[in-house]
C-alpha cells in the first residue's frame, strides 16, 4: 500500500525542500480511522535545501522505524524528540483519542516547505492540486473517516475537496477569545468527516479550555 502512496509524489517536487510522511510505514500500511493534515512543512527552504522530498522519503520508509512518527520521534528546531510546541499538543490530542502516533498517518496538504504559510500563498492552489492525488489515494486506500486538519487555511482546502460544507458540530474555546474548531461533512451528512481544528501552534491543546480533542472523538464514533 505505501508503495502506491510513494509513486504518487508529484515527480516535479522530489527536488524541493520539504517532506511527505510524517508517520512512518505502519501508519500508511494498515486501516485508520483518522488522517491528520498540516498546510505544509515549516522551517527554511533555503537552509534546508538538501532536506528534499526525496531525501525525506527515502529516509522514512528504508531507514526508520516502521513505528516512526515525525510527532514522537523527530528532533525539531533542536530540541529532544517530541517535545516541541506543536509535537507535544498533537501527541497530547493522540492520547486523548486512545491512539498511538505510530499508527496514525500524518501529512500536510502542500509538501514544500516554507518558513510560513503565507509564503506559498501565491502557488498554493498548483501545489495543492498536484499534492491531492496522494491524499486521495491514503484517504480512500486506509479506509479514514475523519480528516483532522490544523488550522483554516488546510481546513478549507480539504474541505473543498471533499465537499464537506454542512457543519455538524464545533467547540468553542473556553476563553476570553471563544476561537472555533468546526467539523463538516457533506449537504447529506455522510462521507468523510472534516475537523477544522485551531492551530496548535497558537492553541495549546493540552489545557481544557482548548482542547479539541472531544470534537475529534465525537466525530471518530459517529455513524
């Protein structure tokens, strides 16, 4: 199955700076209920020009763990494995979900990298619409139910594509700034799920009055 995955990298970016797994073999190999997806991986495509996609890739699935997962097991801006900011909110959501990184695929809408999301604003689409045949394919090939997508700008893409515009529930931050995380599906209320979460890059996951955690786990156990 992860081959048919792999042979769907957009040949035209093997060569950019960036990456496609953020979970290792076993996660693209086996049935999941949930499919998490970033806007693109972050950092400096020019400091990290030779961190290509197909250096990454070959990296994941010939010399990881078939247990790796980017979340858990990579060293992020220098700091020991797992425990950057936004690793440690994601692997929190994880447990809260009673489910192991390692067996959860993991990704980001666009493949290149980009210090922010604004920087591929431009070209976002093009990149998006070469990126999608992937997603469609572990989508539909892992059996996901549920898309989990971090913030509005890769919520709104997926969304788009998968045609979940109907709202079927959300959780309001318990806070003075009451952000939203919203989940949809289609007009008919069937089909793949869309959880458009905050960002946990801003929102800190691991407290009560942000967790969206129970949002996610509403939508996992629906009909």
């Amino acid at each position: 199955m992860i081959d048919k995955f792999e042979a769907l990298i957009p040949q035209s970016l093997l060569k950019r700076s960036g990456s496609v797994f953020y979970s290792g073999r076993t996660a693209f190999s086996t049935p999941s209920p949930l499919y998490i997806l970033g806007l693109n991986p972050g950092g400096s495509p020019e400091r990290q020009a030779t961190e290509t996609l197909a250096c990454h890739t070959n990296k994941v699935l010939k010399k990881e763990a078939a247990a790796w997962s980017a979340y858990r097991d990579e060293s992020w801006r220098g700091k020991p494995p797992g425990t950057a900011k936004l690793q440690r909110r994601v692997l929190y959501l994880l447990r809260q979900l009673n489910l192991e990184p390692q067996n959860v695929p993991a990704s980001n809408v666009v493949f290149v990298r980009s210090a922010r999301g604004k920087d591929i604003k431009d070209c976002f689409r093009e990149l998006a619409e070469l990126c999608w045949p992937f997603h469609q394919a572990v989508i539909e090939g892992l059996g996901v139910r549920v898309v989990l997508c971090l913030g509005q700008d890769s919520g709104s893409w997926v969304r788009e594509q998968l045609n979940a515009n109907n709202p079927v529930d959300q959780f309001v931050e318990e806070n003075n700034r009451r952000w939203t995380s919203t989940s949809y599906k289609n007009k008919n209320s069937n089909g793949i799920a869309v959880v458009v979460a905050t960002h946990p890059s801003i929102a800190d996951w691991t407290t009560p009055a942000t967790d969206p955690s129970l949002l996610v786990q509403r939508m996992l156990v629906a009909p």
